[in-house]
C-alpha cells in the first residue's frame, strides 16, 4: 500500500518460538539460523550488530569457513520477509545496514518482551503506590505473553544464553505475583499453580516457600511441613546441600504456629449475593448439595507433563473464571487429560465438580437447555420449579456458582455456542471444555491444542496396558508398533490391548499387521473401540465441500501439501482453498504444521482414502491428481527455465491446463523444488503406476527437476524415481527416452561413467528413431562430458560439436554457449591452450549478452579453469570468486564444491598454501554434505597437495591416499595422477 510505513503492522515474539506477523499473518521466517540472526536483532533493541558478533552467536567455535557469506545471505533473505513490497533501489528500512553492521529498528510495542517488561514495571510503580491488585493483575497479563520455551527455534550460543537469562526472569516475575497474590489472600487459588512451578523447577527454594506459607494459610499445614522434607530430601540428594535460612525460618515457624504467619491484610473482597430475609430463602437454596460428577480417572495415566502442569496454572489463577478449551482430532486423548487434571485440582474447587458429555460429534448433541437441566438438578433444584428459557436456566445456574468453587467439565463440545450458556459467570469457578473444534470464538478460553503423543510416551502407554515385562523384551518391534499406530493414544491403547487379550501373540507379529495399510485400521478395533468409529464421528460432522477436499486431499501420497498444490487438487482457487483447509484445521481433521502447509494425520488419511475410494468415481481422483501433476510440472517447468535461462528445453515440455508458480530468482526457484522434492517425488511414484496413462508428464516433470541436481540432494530419490518411470514407460519411447536421459545425468553425478554413457547412447537412439528433440542436443552434450571425463577429448570435442549443430539449427544460442564452455577443457587436454581460451571466452559473451545468470556463472567458471591452466592466476581467482557467489546463493552445491577445489588448485600454482587448504576444505566440507564420492576424492587430492606444500607430510600423505582410495573405487582416471604424487618426493 503506497505510503504505508514500512514496520506497519509487524510484530514479533520471542517469548517463546520466534515468529513475527503482518497484519496478523504470521511470516515465513526460515531456517533456524535465520531465525537465530532475527532474535539476535530483536534482543538488541535497535543497537547495530557486527557480523563478527553474529557469527560467533550463531555459530561459535564451530562456525564454517563460509560463515560470512551465509550471514549476508540470511540477511538477505530475512530483509525479504520483513519488506518484501521494497524496490532494490530503495534502501531497507526495518533491517538496515549501520557501518559494517547490521540493526533492526522497530517500535516498541512490536516486541512481545518490550511489552513484557512494560507490564512488570508498571506492576513495580502500582505495588509502591499500595495499590497490590493492580499490581498483580499487571503481572498476569505480562506473564500471558509467555507461549512457551523462549527463543524456541532459534540455536547457537547466544541463544541459548539469552534462553537461560528470560527463563530465569520469567521464574523471577511469577514468584514476585506469587508473593502478591500471597499478599491479597488469594492462597487457596495458588495452590495448584505452586506445586506445578515446584514440580518444573524442585531445586529453587522460593516457590517451595510460597507453598509452604500457602498451604499453612489453607489450614493445611501437614502439607506445608511435607513440603520442606521433600525439598530438604531433594537439595541434600542433588546437591549435598541443606535448606537455606529463609526456607528452614519457615519450616521452623509453621511448626510453633507462628501467628505473625496469618495473613496481615484483609483479604481481597469478594462480592457476595445481596443477602434476603429468612423467610424470603426458598427451600431448594438453603443447602446446595456438593456434586461430584467426575469419571474416574485413568489408572495408567502417560506422559503429558507439561500440558498437565500449563493446565493447572491456567486453572488456578486469573481474574475473573478461568477456561480451558482443549481441542484434538478424535483419539488424541482430550477426554483422558482433562478428567485426570479435573481430579488433581480437587482441592482447588471444595464446592464439587459438575461434568457433562454434550456428545458434540455424535449424530444428536445435548441441547445446552438439557445440560443445565441436569447440572440444576445435581444442585439441588427440584424440577418441578427449573426455568423454561435457556437464558434463564442459566441465570440459575450462575446465581447458584456465584461465591462457590466449583468446576465444570463440558467433554466433547461440538461449538462456542453449544457451551457459552454452561459457563460459570463469577471467580472461584472453572471450566475444562473438550472439542475435536478448537474453540477460537469463545471469549476467555485459554486454548490448547492436543497433539500425538512423544514416541516415549507413546511406548510407556503401550508398555502399561500390554505389559512391561512383554514390551521392554521387544522395544524395538514395540517402538515400530506404536509409531504405526502414529502415536495416537487410542491407536495405541487398542492394539496394546489386542496384544494383553492374546498371551499367544508377540509384539513383532503386530508388526506386519500393522504394515498394510490397507488393513492397518481394520488392525485397531476391539470391542466396542475403534479408530475408524472415532474419526467418523467427525466427518459426519462435515458440509460437503469439506467433505469433498477431506477425500480427495488424501490422495496424494506426499506427507504434506502446500495450499497452492491442494488448490490444484481441488480445482478451486487459493482463496477458497485456503478457508476450506482452515475449516478442517478447526476441526482437527487437518494439521497447519507451518503457514501454507497442511498434512494429515496418518491414520486420518488412510480413513480419508477409505472414503474417497467409498465416494468417488475412479475417474474423479485420478483427475485431482493429474490436476496436481499438472501444477508441479508447470511450476517447476518455471524453475527449470530460471535456473537453465536460455534453454528451450522447458518451453517444449508437456503442458496440463495449469500455469503453476512463476520465481523471481534462481534460489527462489531452487529453493521451492527443495521443499517440494518429497511431494514431488511421491507424486511421480503415483504417476508411474499402471496403467501409466501420466507417464510422459510424469517423465517430463523428472526433466524440469534438473535443477535439483545440482543442489547435491535427492540423489537416491531421483535414482529410484527415474527407474520406476523408465520401467513404466514400456510402450511409451517419449517418456523412456526423457526417464533414461535423466538416469544417465543421476548416474554421472554418482561418477558412475559407463552405466551413465549407456543411458544417455540408449536415450539417443530412441531420440533418433523418434525424431525428439526435446533433450537432443542435451544428450549429446552428456555424452561429450563423459567422454571428456574419461580423457577421450578428441570424441569429447565431436560430440560437442554434434550438440552445438543441434543447438544451432533449433536458434538455441544458449545451449551453443554451453557446448563451448564445456569444451574448453577437452581443448586443454589436447595440448591446444589457445583454442580453450577462444571457446570459453565466446560462451561468456553469448551468455551475458542473453543475459543467463545460471549460464555466465557456469561460463565463468570453465574460463576460470583454462586460465589457471595457461598462468593467469588472478584472472582465474576471479572468475572463479564471482561464479562461486551465485552458485552459493542458488543453493548449487555440487558446483560451489567444483569452484572450491578449482580455487584450491589455482592458489597450490601461486604458492598460496594456506589459502588452498582452506578451499579444500570447503570443498570436502560440501562434498560430504551431499555425499559425493567424486567431489570428495577432488577434494582430498586438492588438500593433499596444499598440505604438502605446508610442509604438513604426514596430513598430505593421509588426504591424498583417502583421495588415491576413492578415485579406485570409482574407476576414475584421476587415480593415477594421485598416485604418482604419492610416488614422487618433489614438493608441489
């Protein structure tokens, strides 16, 4: 929007995960290194930054070699997300650069922790003024900032220094409201919230005090004298160390009833009803029956801690009634773990407990009005004398919680208005609301989104109901077993259960029954129970756009999807893709697990494919999925042309009725196929199976993934992908001829030469007899590499020659460039250095007057290589210093490790051994990264002879034998260079 500031509407966190939002939509951050420079910036408070201080917060002791050029690039990239509507000719605002440095400027209120900090001193200046409740109220609201570990995402030393030090303010705050709230006579009600702050932290004396004195006031001081020999036990056990003065006072105190320990203030008023005369009272009123309605609690209660311990916090402290609304897909145990905090806050609520199953998901919920009927009953009013109106029903109720603790547990609540009417209206009461719907409209609920279980805990819950004995005999199969069953408690509860009814069975034959999936919830039903019963409830729940997507989004066998895929699944458009997948986020029957991104529950996509397949006509999925090959074949045809500019092979691939995602830059495209390449490839798998009509797309989109090549990853994946489609493709001599060149170019990375020259010479031959010429010219261009590799450089050079001919006669100048850079270093091999320096220079200049980022930094880098051949070191550092930069910045690993090796040879000729070694490295460093056998042999070799020239003998001899190792293995010619230096005495 024109005008508008450029820090409007930010804001950021770091009380808790570091996240920032605009205008309420929360910021893609990045990776935790970007997001440890952000927090870095933010807990400086505008002051500027060096990159020596950045770097050595992030990284340390261990930071790489390439550190500065990394910092500048998160930089970079974090400016991107916090202006991304910023010209480049106008200078950043928010994160700018100040003298070497860098400083985040923003407004106070943008920071969640300036806030924090505002709310205690305010709390500070409100506590000398006398005024104790205004205080205390201060203090709850800065503490509600507070989301969880603080700094969460974010890594490297000062992180974790700075995590220690707002950990340790937070506890500092929370004992100065305790003592407040101790102050204000509100001991009964921070109890739960004491034992909890206890339990987290057993070894500071503080808050085991603040129980003490608690419980002492609560006329419950055996609990109280409990509490010092526990803590007494605890600190001699950890630390060898008695209780200091003021906890041993205490103990002391309490034991002689000290009265000065009563409490020397009156305490807070609480409201209380007009009184009415005696003989006004109605009968039913004289005395409230105390309801206990909980269901008994799990005996074999697992895991949870922290939930636990945030629930009774929430639960025992706050103005006004406190409200925790848990939401979860079914089977998550929402029921379980309210019910077992609802009996460990007993003590909290004297006057009874009141539960309700408003059975929320089944096919006739209980009307709010019937709800309160039941709980005025269980308060003692006859029926004959209930209100008829539901407002006024609930007048009733409120008027008879109002002064009384009590707490309410409403299970299973299908929305806000099904249960606003059952909520206590005055403090002293509570509420925990269930729901698979997370509650987001009901105001005051402190909201809590249940997940699975941490595999640990999963294998606890499964040890405890099939036996520990049976499980810890077979942990592994066990721990396979729970993760089967996605660590969901009922899942794992059932098949436990399955397990202890059957002494016959073992925990690894649950295994393979548990593999097909198919059949893996047919596996999870006994008795009454079942997994797929569970998860009906809610997709009966559904409209039928929901219920459409639920389906058909379960289709793909990627483990998630980005909102614009699932638009493509759906044939809907973004926006409306976006508010039907929140609709199901709401519902617990989808998970958000970063924003734009949704997945399925394991187990829920296997009961949404049972009801597509129910529902759909065969015709339909296969249409949502070759709708989604569709938007990934455009997209990353859009990749391919960015990071190959100026070739055509993208411009002739299959194209689907879909225009995909268009980049603004090489890494921005490389970047995407990176965070696709599981979805992609799971889709190709898809594509390839019979009857393979979508097997040329399928072949075609392995194609436009070229550039992922590059980048050192998903070698296996693409190996095996490639395979499956060339296998599928029997029939197909398009799709075999475009899988097969693609297998050559996987096999070539892997140095595996002469399995590589046999693909790209059988993809030729289909090339021929079919007349494509998609990938001609870069088959040939393949083949002339390989050669080249392998020191046939006069074939080498004929084949180029083929391939520029094919460029030539299709107008493709880019491709002719490439055929001349590359063949540079065959005219080196052949003794012809001038003729080298001629065809590099002449791509070059095709290149950049095509004006090809990715071709001149492949163009530079083979000039690079002819001139340190012929001497002319710095021209070659050079060139190599400048392709380097862009092939870091775009993500291309392999190449960054070739330049790295290439600036090591180039400084063993000038005599700058240090400076070789460091290259190599680098480049080992990234070789081993990707785990490239050929880089790393390159590499060695480099190191070995920048060691030698070191004086470093020994070291030298070790790189360079690893190197003669590896080079043997691999069939490379470059064994024999090595092992002549090994040989030879002369330094280098």
């Amino acid at each position: 929007m024109a005008g508008r500031g450029a820090d409007e509407g930010l804001r950021f966190a770091v009380l808790g995960p570091v996240r920032a939002w605009r205008d309420e939509v929360e910021l893609d951050l990045g990776t935790p290194l970007q997001r440890s420079i952000l927090a870095m910036l933010l807990l400086r408070e505008g002051r500027a930054v060096t990159p020596s201080e950045m770097i050595d917060a992030i990284w340390g002791e261990d930071a790489p070699p390439r550190a500065l050029g990394a910092l500048r690039t998160y930089v970079s990239r974090l400016r991107t997300v916090l202006e991304p509507d910023r010209s480049p000719r106008t200078p950043p605002a928010l994160l700018t650069s100040v003298g070497k440095g860098y400083a985040l400027k923003l407004p106070p209120e943008a920071l969640d922790l300036t806030r924090f900090e505002r709310g205690v001193a305010a709390a500070e200046t409100a506590h000398r003024s006398g005024e104790a409740e205004q205080a205390a109220g201060e203090l709850r609201d800065a503490l509600a900032l507070w989301t969880g570990e603080p700094l969460a995402g974010a890594v490297g030393p000062y992180a974790e220094h700075q995590r220690g030090r707002l950990v340790e303010r937070r506890l500092g705050v929370i004992e100065t409201l305790m003592d407040l709230d101790l102050e204000l006579g509100r001991h009964a009600g921070i109890v739960s919230e004491l034992i909890a702050l206890t339990a987290d932290h057993p070894l500071r004396e503080k808050p085991r005090a603040q129980l003490m004195l608690a419980y002492h006031r609560c006329g419950r001081s055996a609990e109280a004298l409990n509490v010092f020999t526990e803590t007494r036990h605890t600190l001699i056990e950890e630390l060898g160390l008695e209780p200091g003065a003021e906890l041993t006072d205490l103990h002391r105190r309490i034991l002689a009833n000290d009265p000065a320990l009563a409490l020397t203030r009156t305490p807070a008023p609480v409201r209380q009803a007009p009184a009415r005369p005696a003989e006004q009272e109605p009968e039913f009123l004289v005395e409230m029956p105390k309801p206990a309605q909980l269901p008994a609690a799990v005996t074999d209660f697992t895991g949870r801690k922290q939930l636990v311990n945030r629930m009774l916090m929430l639960l025992s402290g706050g103005e006004g009634v406190p409200v925790v609304a848990m939401s979860g897909i079914g089977g998550v145990g929402k029921t379980t773990l309210a019910v077992h905090v609802a009996h460990r806050v007993h003590d909290l609520f004297p006057d009874g407990q009141l539960y309700a199953d408003l059975r929320g998901y089944g096919q006739e919920p209980t009307p709010p009005e019937t709800a309160l009927v039941a709980f005025l009953r269980a308060l003692g009013i006859p029926v004959d004398v209930i209100p008829d109106g539901l407002a006024e029903r609930s007048a009733l109720f409120r008027s008879l919680l109002a002064d009384r603790r009590m707490l309410v547990l409403l299970d299973n609540a299908r929305d806000a208005d099904q249960v606003e009417h059952l909520l206590p209206g005055t403090a002293g009461c509570a509420a925990i609301i269930t729901s698979r719907g997370k509650l987001a409209d009901l105001p005051a609920a402190r909201l809590i989104d249940l997940d699975v279980m941490e595999p640990d805990e999963a294998l606890s819950l499964f040890s405890a109901v099939a036996g520990a004995e049976r499980v810890s005999a077979e942990r592994a199969a066990a721990m396979d077993v729970v993760a089967a069953c996605g660590f969901l408690p009922l899942a794992v509860r059932i098949v436990a259960a399955r397990l202890a009814a059957r002494p016959s069975w073992t925990v690894a034959s649950l295994v393979p029954r548990l593999a097909d999936e198919r059949r893996r919830l047919d596996e999870m039903k006994i008795g009454n129970q079942a997994v797929s019963a569970t998860f009906a409830l809610g997709y009966g729940q559904l409209d039928p756009r929901q219920a459409r997507a639920f389906r058909l989004l379960s289709l793909p066998n990627g483990s998630d999807i980005s909102v614009f895929a699932a638009a493509a699944v759906l044939d809907l458009s973004h926006v409306e893709t976006e508010d039907v997948l929140e609709s199901l986020v709401d519902t617990s029957l989808l998970e958000a697990p970063a924003p734009g991104r949704y997945r399925f529950h394991d187990l829920l996509k296997l009961f949404a494919r049972r009801q597509s397949e129910a529902t759909d006509e065969p015709a339909t999925q296969a249409q949502a999925l070759r709708r989604l090959l569709g938007y990934y074949l455009a997209t990353a045809r859009s990749a391919h042309k960015l990071a190959y500019e100026g070739s055509s092979v993208a411009d002739n691939l299959t194209v689907i009725g879909h225009r995909g995602h268009t980049f603004g830059s090489v890494d921005e495209s490389v970047a995407w196929l990176i965070a696709e390449s599981e979805a992609l490839f799971a889709l190709l798998g898809q594509a390839a199976e019979p009857p393979a009509g979508d097997i040329l797309p399928a072949a075609d989109l392995l194609v436009a993934m070229e550039p992922l090549l590059e980048t050192g990853a998903s070698a296996r994946e693409f190996d095996q992908r490639t395979r499956t489609v060339i296998e599928a493709a029997a029939g197909h001599p398009l799709a075999e001829l475009r899988g097969r060149y693609v297998l050559g170019r996987v096999l070539f990375g892997a140095n595996r030469m002469a399995e590589a020259e046999d693909q790209f010479q059988a993809a030729l031959a289909l090339a021929e007899r079919t007349g494509d010429q998609v990938v001609f010219g870069e088959i040939c261009n393949a083949l002339a590499v390989v050669a080249g590799r392998q020191r046939r450089h006069t074939e080498a050079l004929e084949w180029f020659d083929r391939a520029a001919t094919i460029y030539r006669r299709a107008g493709n100048l880019a491709g002719e460039a490439l055929t001349l850079s590359y063949s540079a270093r065959d005219h080196l091999g052949l003794k012809h250095p001038q003729d080298a320096i001629e065809v590099s220079e002449q791509g070059l200049a095709i290149f950049t007057e095509l004006g090809s980022a990715a071709g001149v930094a492949r163009a530079r880098y083979h000039l690079g290589v002819v001139l340190s051949a012929v001497g002319r070191l710095n021209e070659a550092v050079v060139h190599h210093a400048e392709c380097l930069d862009f092939f870091r910045t775009s993500n291309q690993r392999v190449w960054e490790q070739r330049v790295c090796v290439r600036l090591a040879d180039t400084f063993i000729k000038a005599g700058r051994f240090q400076d070789a070694a460091r290259h190599a490295e680098q480049a080992l460093n990234v070789a081993r990264e990707i785990t490239h056998p050929y880089g790393e042999a390159l590499s060695l070799a480099a190191l070995g002879k920048a060691l030698r020239g070191l004086g470093s003998t020994t070291r030298s001899r070790d790189a360079l034998q690893r190197a003669l190792d590896l080079f043997t293995r691999l069939g490379s010619p470059e064994a024999e260079d090595v092992r002549s230096l090994l040989e030879s005495k002369v330094e280098t």
